[in-house]
C-alpha cells in the first residue's frame, strides 16, 4: 500500500471550503459546529483515519473535522484511506491542497501502511449496495469480516485512542411485530441460508469481533448502528430509495415502487448522523453499540413516496407499483417494521436536528443546486 506523504502544516492563506460546489452541505457542515454536540476540542492536534473516506458518511466526517480545523483551529490531522485517486480528488478537489488532509492509497484488504501516530480510527468501508449484496456475497461478507479484522489490528499497533465502526440497523434482523422501538439488546431473526443474508450477518459478525478486540487487546471501540441516513451531499446518481423519490420529484417523474412499500422504517439527516458518530468515537463506552435515528421520522416505504410527492407538489407527480415476479432479485429486505430507539445516544447529549420533510428538500437542493430556491 503506497503512503504519499504529504506536509499537513503547510497552510494556504485562504483555506479552501469544505464544500464549494454544494451550498447545502456547506451550510450543514457549519451548522454542525455552532449546534454544539459534538466536543470538537478533544480532537484538538489528534490524528485520525477514516476508511470509506469518499463514501457519503466518511467524507462527510472528513470534512466536518476539516470544517472545525478552519472554524475552531482545532488543527485535526485527517488520514483518508481511498482506493481511487480520481474518485479522491472529485470528492475533496481543493481541499487536498490545503495541507490538513492526507490520502492514504489502498483498500481495507491488507492492514494500512502509515508511518504516522494514529489517535483515532474510524472505519466506514463497506459495501453499500442492496443488488451487490445478493450479486456478491461471498466478497460482502469478506469486505466486513477480512477487511474490519485489518482495520482492529491497525488500531491495536496504533495504541488508538478510539475506534468507531459504522454498523446498520441490519443486525437486528427481522423483528417480531410486537417489539416497537428497537433498542441495542434487541436480536432480531436472520436467515443465515438466505444470500441477501451476507451484509446483515457481516456486520453481526464484526461486531462481534470488535467486542472481542476491547475485551481481549483493550482497544476502545465503540459501535454505530445507522439507520438508513441521507441528506445534503447524496450524489444524483445514488441508488437508494429516498435518492430515487428525490430524483423523481426533480426530473417530475412518477415514483414507482416495486413492493407494497409496507416496511416502515426510522431514518437520520447526515449531519445529524456525522454529529452522533463523532460524539459516539469521543464519549461513548467501549465495546458499547449506540443507534443513530431521528426517532420522530418512522414512516412507511409507500408513506415516505407519499410525502414527497406532497412536499414537491409543483412537480405534479404520483405514487404506482409495479411489482415485479423475480423481486428478490433487487435484493430488498423482507418487509417488515423496524424503529430504532435512540435513546441511549442521546444520553451522550445528542439530538436530531432535521425532520423528515426538511430532509427531502435539503437533499433535493444539494442534489440539483440550481432548482435549491424552489425546493427549500
């Protein structure tokens, strides 16, 4: 794995903004400053790694703590683990030049190469897709396990101070009907035979081994359970489904649905997401997992189409199904309905700051700017 050291002290005499070409998320990324959760100055003069650095969450994390070194003059030292130096430099252009940001190239199947004092690791990489997921099993499940396993025993040699891994609501499984707000005890049921399986059993098992990494080596990590997250900073082309509903109301297209969308799930706004991991990797307990939800947004599939079509109702869309035979193979989940209860994260003196509907036009305005002043 190549380490391409760069200088971080070196210092531009106009620091370049976390984010130029998006108003939204730059709005955000401030904002995430001035809400005051998160304890920046414990990250004053620290070093951290982020794998899954240009991904939706890492490189927002990313440029939060480069946000606070221009803000607050924290002077946070950023690694940015990334396989690809062209999707590296989409992401962060300008930003790359600004000397508290380093790349880091490779990927999370060998254990980092990092001559540097590391202070805290987070450990975002993943594979994301639901259609990779039952495409590619074998290397979803080995991403999570092999690649975690990497990621352990480089904040093991490391002395880390503190290691945050992404988890999802996905480990709990399917939940039974009557077991109404999900809490970080609750176990829910996954079959093990079933290939769509491979991410919500890769995650289980990593945690797993996280655990057993703060019990046996006494490395402090601390788990974030995630709850499907979006807002500013989604790219056009994402291919989730509150990306689709957003693209659709955009492009005035009808929202079609491939399922009954009866699964109800809770959702979080990303910086409020970025705010509780943070928060979570600074103050939580480890070996100790914490749910990130907006508690108030639990909403059906069919429900959530519903609402955007209300919310951008100059678009003049609607909902419809079209529900096809071989389904499984979009790789969704059963239907089912699962809330998370965040109330153990909010004991850290986290709270949600953005609702569901203002989530929408957010993530509509980041993801088409020129449309921002009709869609807010």
């Amino acid at each position: 794995m190549e380490d391409r050291n760069v200088d971080y002290r070196q210092k531009t005499d106009a620091p370049v903004l976390e984010s130029p070409q998006d108003a939204v998320l730059q709005e955000d990324l401030e904002q995430l400053l001035q809400d005051g959760m998160v304890p920046f100055e414990l990250l004053k003069n620290k070093t951290v790694f982020v794998t899954g650095a240009t991904g939706l969450l890492g490189s927002q994390i990313i440029k939060a703590l480069l946000c606070s070194n221009r803000v607050l003059g924290t002077n946070t030292r950023i690694f940015a683990l990334v396989r690809s130096e062209q999707k590296a430099g989409q992401v962060f252009g300008g930003l790359l030049s600004r000397g508290d940001l380093q790349l880091v190239y490779g990927d999370v199947s060998k254990v980092p190469e990092c001559a540097h004092d590391i202070d805290y690791v987070i450990h975002g990489a993943s594979a994301t897709s639901s259609r990779y997921f039952v495409t590619n099993p074998v290397e979803t499940i080995l991403t999570a396990v092999n690649g975690t396993a990497n990621m352990l025993a480089f904040a093991k040699q490391k002395q880390a101070k503190g290691f945050l891994y992404l988890s999802s609501l996905e480990v709990y499984g399917t939940p039974s009907q009557d077991a109404g707000l999900i809490a970080e005890s609750y176990s829910g049921y996954i079959d093990p035979l079933k290939v769509r399986s491979s991410y919500s059993e890769g995650k289980r098992m990593v945690e797993c081994l996280c655990a057993s990494y703060t019990a046996e080596y006494d490395v402090p990590v601390k788990i974030a359970r995630l709850s499907q997250t979006f807002g500013a900073g989604v790219t056009y082309d994402d291919g989730r489904v509150f990306a689709e509903f957003a693209r659709c109301a955009l492009e005035k297209k009808d929202i079609v649905l491939h399922t009954k969308g009866q699964t109800v799930r809770s959702y979080c706004y990303t910086k409020d997401a970025v705010a509780a991991m943070l928060l979570i990797l600074l103050k939580g307990e480890p070996g100790g997992a914490y749910n990130v939800t907006n508690m108030d947004t639990k909403i059906s599939i069919a429900d959530m189409a519903q609402l955007v079509c209300d919310t951008f109702d100059k678009a003049g869309i609607q909902v419809t199904f079209d529900m096809p035979d071989d389904v499984e193979s979009f790789g969704y989940n059963p239907e089912m309905v699962i809330a998370l209860d965040s109330t153990k994260l909010a004991s850290l003196g986290w709270k949600p700051t953005v609702g569901l509907k203002e989530m929408f036009t957010r993530l509509a305005a980041s993801m088409k700017p020129d449309s921002a002043a009709e869609w807010r």
